[in-house]
C-alpha cells in the first residue's frame, strides 16, 4: 500500500470502530469504541503495530477529552501514546528531542488542519456538519494526521531543526 492508501485505510477504519461505537451508544448498552479507542485501534490496524491489549486499554481514559472532560482531543491523546511507544525513552539520560519534537508538531498539524485540538470545541463544531450528530470528521481528520506524522516521524527527525534538542 503507498502512504496515502494507508493515511485513507486508518480513517476509514476509525469511522468504523466510531460506528460501532455511535450505534451502541444510542442504544445506551455501553458498550462500542470511543474517539481515543478507535483512533489507536484504527492506527494500529494500518501500520501493524501489534499493540498489546495492555495499550489499548490505556487509550480508553482519553476518550472525550479526558474521561469526558472535554480537555483534548482523545485521537490527538492516542497520537501522543504511539508516538511515545515509538520514541519515548525508559532512561532519564535518554535524550527527549524527538518525542517532544513530534509531539510539537502533531499539536500544530491540529491547529493547522482542525482549528483547535480540544475536545469542548472540536465535539460541537463538526458535530453540527455531521449528518448523524456525531464527531466523524474529527475522527477521520484527526486520524489522518497521526498517521501521516507516524509514517513520516523518522524523516521529520532527520530534518528536526538543532534548536529542537533538550
């Protein structure tokens, strides 16, 4: 598959874990994905991350904004997560400049493409453009970008500006 075909297959795919979660949620039952939840699945399905159930249960608390708090955007919390099991470091004296560099950026690319990366104005928003009352675009938007920066993380490095370094 070519980066772009991947970039489609993760959104496509995050729409479908929301799905699933928007039709159980009406049916109040409890049970289906959440915005962090399907981003994470859906990023891992195309890039065959192999994430361990472990993982995927920790993107369940970013769900809403935080557990519903509406703080940032759970897909751009679940970015944070992959990025940080890529190039996140066990060491105190394993250098941070990557990780902060790309999660940097993937706050801007937010900003850039979505206009905000909290929960309490994006959810709203789009919600409004939507034709079933829900945040798809955001999921499809939001999940794009964070496959984009993975696929694209270890050129970014290469190219991460001296000023960049801890």
């Amino acid at each position: 598959m070519t980066k772009q075909e991947i970039i489609d297959f993760a959104a496509r795919r995050a729409n479908e874990y929301r799905q699933k979660w928007f039709v159980m949620h009406k049916k109040k039952d409890g049970s289906g994905f959440h915005c962090s939840e399907s981003s994470i699945r859906a990023v891992n399905d195309a890039l065959n991350m192999h994430l361990s159930d472990e993982i995927l249960r920790i993107a369940t608390g970013f769900r809403g904004g935080g557990g519903g708090y509406r703080s940032r955007c759970g897909i751009l919390e679940s970015g944070i997560i992959l990025l940080g099991l890529k190039y996140g470091r066990v060491k105190s004296e394993e250098n941070c400049s990557k990780i902060s560099y790309l999660v940097r950026l993937l706050h801007q690319r937010y900003l850039d493409e979505l206009g905000n990366i909290y929960c309490r104005v994006l959810f709203p928003l789009y919600r409004l453009r939507s034709e079933d009352d829900s945040c798809s675009y955001v999921y499809d938007k939001g999940t794009r970008i964070v496959t984009q920066l993975l696929l694209e993380a270890d050129d970014l490095i290469l190219k991460m500006p001296k000023q960049e370094l801890c």
